[in-house]
C-alpha cells in the first residue's frame, strides 16, 4: 500500500514539474536563441549562397546603438547620434506622457520608439509615464559631475545621456521605485529595443546603484536577447565576444549577430539578400546584425 502511495506521488510531482516546464516555454517562445560559428543554414546553402563584401573602419568601433559608455568608456562628441531634434517642438512624438522640461530632446528615430512604446503600456492601462531627461550635451554633464560629484554624477562623456541613446523616464504619479510604470518598463521595454540600464542586482556589474528611470536604446534582437538572459550591456557585449555568432529568432523574424575584432582593412562577409546593421562596442570591435 505505502508502495503505491509513494508511486501516486511521484507522478503527481512529475505532473506539476512538466506543466512548469511547458509553461516556461510558452512565456519564453518569442525569444529563441542558437550559438553556433555559422548561421543557421546548411552547408550547401552556405556554399551556393553569394555575399557581398562590406569595409569596416575603425571609427565604426565608436558609433552605434551598443557602444559601451560608463566610467572605463567615454563617447567620442563625433559618436552622438544624428537626428536630434526638440520634442517641445514635436508634438506628435510626445503623444500619451509628459515633458517635465521643455529643453528635453532625443533623436527623432528613438522618440517614436518611446512613443510606441508609451502607446503600448496605455493600451494596458499604464498611462502615467513622464519624460525628465534626454540628450546631454558634454557641458551640462561636465557641471552635473562638478555639482553633484563622484558618487551621483559620470564625468563629461561617460554618460549614455551624452551619446543620445538614453532618457529618464518618471511617473506623474508617484516615484519610480514604486510605480507601475517602472514595473512595465522592466517588463515589457525590450520589445520595443530599449533595456532598463540599470536594474537591481547588477551594480557590481554596472558600477551604478538600481535606476527604474533610466533606460537605454539598444534595438532589436539585442534587448530581447539581454532581457531573456538577464544581461546588462557590459555582459552582453563579453558573451558576443565569447560566442562569436548568435542566431536569434524574435518574433518569427531570423537574425544573425556576429561579434569582430576590429583590424587594418577589415571586411566583412554579409549575404547579399540580407540587410545588415553594424554597430561598435566602443572598445575594439564591432557587432553585425544581419536579418531579412
């Protein structure tokens, strides 16, 4: 009796145990990842497949969406992102939250990803978002750090805000440590490219105390990829260099990434039916991302 009593229970935790499993697959099914030296295809279409060859520089190793810029790594004034533009003077891409500065501006491609991305929490009924800060000139940070010293402020040029690749997000509400949409944002932002830089439990990683305001553009796959293994930027950018090549799979579309260190009259080998992204680390590589 106590034998079937113990087999009965033992199914029963196997049970429970493959429902948790077919769970975690179905929450995890949009974001599908494959290591490998090659991308996802066979060696014959490998071998039939033609290419056209693309010229790295070194100045690519300094500009992009996934430029490591903290305490170790400044950005070059010639690396800030293009299109920058006053969202004051932009309403349709401050639609659904507040501008608690009108001095706030942001390139105007990351903008309508904000906006989107706003659009999308309200559709879930979080709908108090604000906007403190953008773009950074090299100036106002230089005064923030003399102002605010060390231990509050980065250096002129070790900002993120500097490159025009982050903002600081608040609620009208209430703060950020307990609002709704810092809990949306860390949920649900890198579907829109965007990561919380700074999350809780990395800062002997980061080297910044957890900030639920500050998000950081990075684009797709990058941010699925981060969000699904819980990376920050600079773990993220140490895997790429340790795995080589990724195939990622987001949402039913294909991408490849693929992680090179930067030399004299480097090329790079991309399909020639594929379009292509490349972006530097800010130290002495490049990531291309390759999708249809």
């Amino acid at each position: 009796m106590k034998k079937w009593r113990f087999l009965l229970l033992l199914l029963i935790c196997l049970g429970v145990s493959l429902v948790y499993t077919a769970t975690r697959l179905q929450d995890n099914a949009d974001v599908e990842l494959q290591y490998g030296n090659q991308p996802n295809v066979s060696s014959e279409e490998q071998s039939d497949e033609s290419t056209r060859q693309v010229d790295v520089t070194e100045d690519q190793t300094k500009q992009g969406n996934l430029l490591l810029i903290n305490r170790d790594y400044a950005v070059k004034r010639d690396s800030i992102r293009q299109g920058i533009v006053d969202l004051s003077t932009h309403r349709d891409l401050t639609q659904g939250y507040v501008l608690l500065d009108n001095n706030i501006s942001l390139p105007k491609d990351i903008a309508r990803k904000f906006s989107d991305m706003v659009t999308a929490a309200g559709k879930e009924g979080v709908n108090h978002f604000s906007m403190t800060s953008g773009v950074r000139s090299f100036e106002k940070q230089r005064e923030l750090y003399q102002e605010k010293g060390a231990n509050l402020a980065l250096p002129a040029g070790h900002s993120e805000h500097n490159a025009g690749l982050a903002l600081d997000v608040g609620s009208t509400q209430e703060s950020m440590y307990n609002a709704p949409e810092a809990k949306w944002i860390e949920e649900n932002a890198w579907k829109h490219g965007f990561i919380l830089r700074y999350p809780e439990g990395k800062v002997d990683v980061t080297g910044i105390e957890y900030e639920p305001w500050h998000i950081r553009y990075v684009g797709l796959p990058h941010s699925a990829i981060m969000k699904e293994k819980n990376f920050v930027l600079e773990e993220y950018l140490n895997h790429l260099k340790q795995k080589k090549k990724m195939s990622v799979d987001v949402d039913g579309k294909a991408y490849t990434v693929s992680y090179h260190s930067f030399s004299e009259n480097m090329t790079i080998d991309i399909p020639e039916h594929l379009e292509y992204k490349i972006s530097g680390n800010n130290m002495n590589g490049v990531i291309v991302t390759v999708f249809e």
